[in-house]
C-alpha cells in the first residue's frame, strides 16, 4: 500500500483538479487506528460528498517525500485541498463529525 | 482612589531647589511660604541630583551647566521644574524638563499650578511602573510555567498555523520554535478530549503522543492550546492494549454502520442462532436417550422445542411486518372497535404472560373511546410496547398504561422505570436493528419499535419517545379517532 486512490474511477475521469472535492488523508502506518481513521473518512466521503470527490489516502511511513513536500507534522492529518481555501485537520478522525467538519459540511 | 487623594498622599510636599550661582531666591521663597510646599535650597549644583529620591526638583537654568541637570533627571524620570526665562524655556523643555516656571513673571497661582501639575504627572509615572512591573512579574512566570512545562504546548490559530510552541514541543518535533511557528499543523479537532497522535520528526523518525486540546486566545483572536505528552515509552504495553481495544469498538461500530445488510444477516443470524441451538439440544436428548427417559422429562423437552419454535416464529413475522412495512405491504384491517376495551384487554394478557414479574397499571380517562382500529396491528404495537418496558426495567418496578382522549385522536401512554435510553440513540431508536447502546445482554432484534412506528404510521398516528437514563422511558403514541 503505498497510495490508495479511493474516488470511483469513471470514463469521463478528469484531472485531479477537476472533482468537486480533493481530500488528502496522512496516517502513519497499517495500523489499526489507521484502519479506523480511513474507514470513518472513506464512509463519511461516500455518504456526504458528490460521487466525484476524490480521497487519496498516503502512509507517511511509505512516502516521507509526499508527507515533507505537504508539510505534514503529525498524523492523522487530513487536507482539503479543494475547494478552496484549502484546511487541514489533525486529531481523532475517528470522529465523524469531526471529519464533516473537516469537509466544511458542518460548522 | 480620586487623583486629589492621590496628590495628597503622593506628593511630600517638599520641592528641593538647585539654585545658580549668585541668585537671590527671596520672592520665591516668600511665595512658597503661602502654599503648603516646603522649599530646600540645596548647594553642590546639578551633581545631587542622583541623591534625590523624593519630591521635586527646581532647578535654576540660569546656570550655564543646566543641560547636565536636565538630562540627569530626565534620564532618571525625576519631576524636574526648571526655573528659566522666556527665551530659554523651549530648548528646557526639550531638553527634558516636565515644566518650567519664568523668572520674571512668578506668581502664587502659576507656582502652584505648575508643582501640582509635575505631581500629577509623577503620580502617573509611579501608577505605570507599578503596572508595568506587574505584567513583568506575571509574564515571567507564565513563561516560566510554560518554558518549563515537560508536556509540548503548541498555540494554533484558525488557519492551524501554529503561533507558539515551547522547549519540550521543539524537543517532540526536532524543529526549533523558528521552524515551527508559521508553520501548518492543521486545526486540532476534539476539544476538551484527548486523542494520540504520531508526530513526524524532522528526522524521519516518528514520536506518539497524546494530544489534548482547549480552546484559547491568542493575540485577540479565538485559537487552541494544544498539549502533547509524549507516550512513546510510558506505559506502551499497557495503553496500547487500551488502545488497540478502543480502535477495534470504532472499527467494528463502523463496519456496522456502512452495512445495513450486514448488520441484518449479522443480528439474524444471532438471534436465531440461541433458539435452534436450543431446539438442538432438546432434540438429540429426545434422539438419543428418549427410551431411558421419564415422560415428564420427555414432555419438558419437547415443550422446550415449541417454545423456541413459537418464539422464531416470532421473529421472522416481525421481519416479515418490517420488510412489508418497507415495501409499502403493510396490512391493515381497521374495524370498529372500543379502544378502550380492545386497550386494557391486551394488558390484561400481558400482565399473567411476559408482564407477571412487574406491576402493570392501566388508567384510561372516563368517555367513550370509538373508532376504527386494526386489532392484530395495535396487539403488536402494545405487546412490543409493554415487552420493552418489562425487558429493560428490573422484575418488581411499575409500568404504567395510560389513555387519554385528546382532541381528534387517542393518546396511548407506556411509561416505565427502567435503564433508559441514552439521549444520542434517541434519534435512532426507529431504524430498523438499531440497539441503544446501554442494552447490555439483554437480546433483542432491534426490530421491535420499528415495528410499532410501522403500525401506528398503518393508523395514521404518530409516535414519540422521552427518556431519561436511570429514570425510565415514556413512549407516546397518538392514534387519531376515525369514525366509520
């Protein structure tokens, strides 16, 4: 597992830029608080957002360049890089409403 | 404290005068014999002027040195009135001097006005020091606290730009606070709750700790204190294991969660699972030993066998009613009925069945209680009713059955004084499988009140649920009156 792309690859599959949401999520590891982090984003995602949200899920243990470049500090680290203003959040994401939260869909 | 009381404590009332050489003070002297300041006339020039620690200083510019004694006391924020003529007066002022009073146009009011002013102005000078002075002492100790502290703190704003970080976070992340401060670590989220986290050091290598997060202020605007505690060798094995137990509840609670249909095969397959292990045992005794058993043995188990039948049995017509109830199939027969009667006839059932370890009361409202009802859909609605309120109160308590004509329907109460029902499972109460999670052992399909939602939505009615843990539950059903 290095990256998972989790968004439903359609035909009409456009530039990463494109989707109406660009989530990175940044965990350390496959363990399982990981485990858990990913399953609540990936259902909170699929439960919340329009089917061409794209979540890209990264192990900073795998990929330090990926983490260093986004400056990440500490995980789990989630990033909305799109839409705009991008935000991150770090902490228990295993909190649903923590995570709305992250996705601006609850204030 | 009024300014007035201020001067007068403040001010010693004596005013030192550093006279030029060949002057005569006479007129001034005379003039300060009418106020309540004590003049001095102190030889050695602007050289004492360090020994003055108290009242205010005069000091004849007529002297060619007077710069020297200006600057000095300036230096020193001592009150210094310079004694000058109208030529000098500005470069004294500039100079330093507070204020200056002329030579030639001294006068009882000008003098006074002018000491009470440069007192005035010492008493705020004093005022700001001891002010600024305390913000020192309580800065300083603050930063001691901080500085010291062995947990990281970190000051996030809005952004999760951090603003503040001290010693042992610098330690946590091998960065310095330079490093650190305007840099992105992402708005904490769980306020008041503590949460671990895995830090990336700037080396690759990564720290747990725990985090904690309040909410603050930092530089006016509303920001998060976070405290990390590194856990990397503290009770590892131990906290892991708890841990480990908490990751494994969310996982699982969320695995349920995305799957209703795995949640139905999951509960199904439980609750079925009991009964026809039961029916299995009874059986191969009966297969095995019937001959060397007694008849009575015989019959108990072969009842225990029908019990266990009747009670699938009832099981699967309840996920029959849900799913109909789904599709729109639901069944209902209204006929004419006292609701009064069709009400405490059920009870009265219910008391010698599954009711006979509690006390069941059943007031109704004096009147008559006509419309039309479907007797088989309102026997579940009271049986699954009555059937929560025994299952989760404790054998001897109360339940009690009320009805009540309201205007244009029947109000039908169900009120016991069980474990309740945890105020964020409220919502949920109606979704098919859905348990509260204080059920403990005891079963249950988590069927039953969508069940009884089902039938009294058949009715046209509606239903609502107020509980209060450790209290009990009262469930409110409102079935409107037709007439047929």
């Amino acid at each position: 597992m290095q990256i998972i792309i989790t968004s439903p690859i359609s035909d009409t599959r456009k530039g990463a830029w494109m989707s109406s949401y660009l989530l990175k999520l940044y965990v350390a590891g496959q363990t399982l608080a990981s485990d858990a982090v990913i399953a609540v984003v990936r259902r909170v995602c699929a439960q919340h957002l329009p089917p061409d949200h794209e979540l890209i899920v990264i192990d900073v243990l795998e990929s330090p360049h990926a983490a260093a470049q986004d400056r990440v500090l500490a995980t789990p680290t989630l990033i909305r890089e799109y839409p705009l203003p991008a935000r991150r959040f770090v902490g228990d994401l295993t909190d649903a409403h923590a995570v709305l939260k992250a996705l601006g869909l609850e204030s | 404290m009024t300014v007035t009381d201020s001067l007068t404590r403040q001010a010693e009332w004596k005013v030192f005068l550093i006279p030029a050489p060949g002057s005569d003070y006479r007129q001034l002297e005379d003039l300060f014999a009418q106020t309540d300041y004590h003049l001095t006339v102190l030889s050695g020039g602007w050289r004492i002027i360090p020994d003055l620690e108290e009242g205010l200083i005069l000091l004849d510019c007529r002297d060619q040195e007077w710069p020297n004694g200006v600057s000095l006391a300036y230096q020193r924020l001592l009150p210094l009135i310079a004694l000058t003529t109208r030529q000098q007066a500005e470069h004294v002022m500039e100079a330093g001097a507070w204020d200056y009073l002329l030579v030639d146009e001294l006068n009882k009011d000008v003098l006074l006005r002018s000491l009470r002013y440069v007192t005035f102005q010492r008493w705020i000078l004093a005022q700001l020091n001891a002010r600024t002075h305390d913000l020192h002492v309580s800065e300083a100790r603050f930063h001691n606290l901080v500085a010291r502290n062995g947990d990281g703190i970190l000051v996030v704003d809005q952004q999760g730009i951090i603003q503040f970080a001290n010693p042992a976070a610098e330690q946590l992340f091998q960065r310095s606070a330079n490093d650190l401060i305007g840099t992105p670590f992402g708005f904490p989220v769980g306020v008041g709750e503590t949460s671990e986290i895995t830090i990336l050091q700037s080396a690759g290598r990564t720290a747990t700790v725990e985090m904690r997060v309040v909410e603050t202020e930092w530089d006016n605007q509303p920001a998060r204190l976070v405290t990390l505690r590194d856990m990397t060798e503290r009770h590892a094995a131990q906290r892991a294991l708890m841990e480990h137990e908490r990751l494994r509840v969310a996982l699982e609670k969320e695995r349920e969660l995305s799957d209703v249909k795995t949640m139905f095969m999951h509960t199904v397959s439980h609750e079925f699972r009991t009964p026809l292990a039961m029916i299995m045992t009874a059986s191969e005794l009966l297969l095995r030993y019937a001959d060397r058993m007694t008849d009575e043995q015989r019959q108990l188990r072969l009842t225990t066998i029908q019990t266990q039948i009747k009670h699938l049995e009832a099981m699967m017509q309840e996920i029959a009613m849900v799913v109909r109830a789904d599709q729109g199939r639901l069944e209902y027969h209204p006929e004419r009925v006292d609701f009064r009667e069709l009400v405490s006839g059920i009870v009265d059932e219910l008391r010698s069945t599954i009711g006979a370890e509690h006390r069941i009361t059943f007031h109704a409202q004096p009147g008559s209680y006509h419309t039309l009802s479907d007797r088989k859909l309102m026997r579940h609605i009271i049986n699954n009713l009555v059937a929560n309120a025994v299952k989760y109160s404790r054998p001897g308590s109360s339940i009690h059955i009320s009805l009540k004509r309201r205007v244009g329907e029947y109000e039908l109460s169900v009120r016991d004084e069980g474990i309740g029902i945890p105020p964020e499972d409220l919502g949920r109460l109606f979704q098919p499988f859905y348990r509260a999670r204080n059920v403990g052992i005891v079963g249950g399909t988590g069927l039953g009140l969508k069940v009884v939602k089902d039938c009294v939505e058949a009715h046209g009615g509606r239903i609502s649920v107020e509980s209060a843990l450790g209290v009990g539950t009262l469930v409110t059903v409102c079935i409107p009156v037709m007439l047929g």
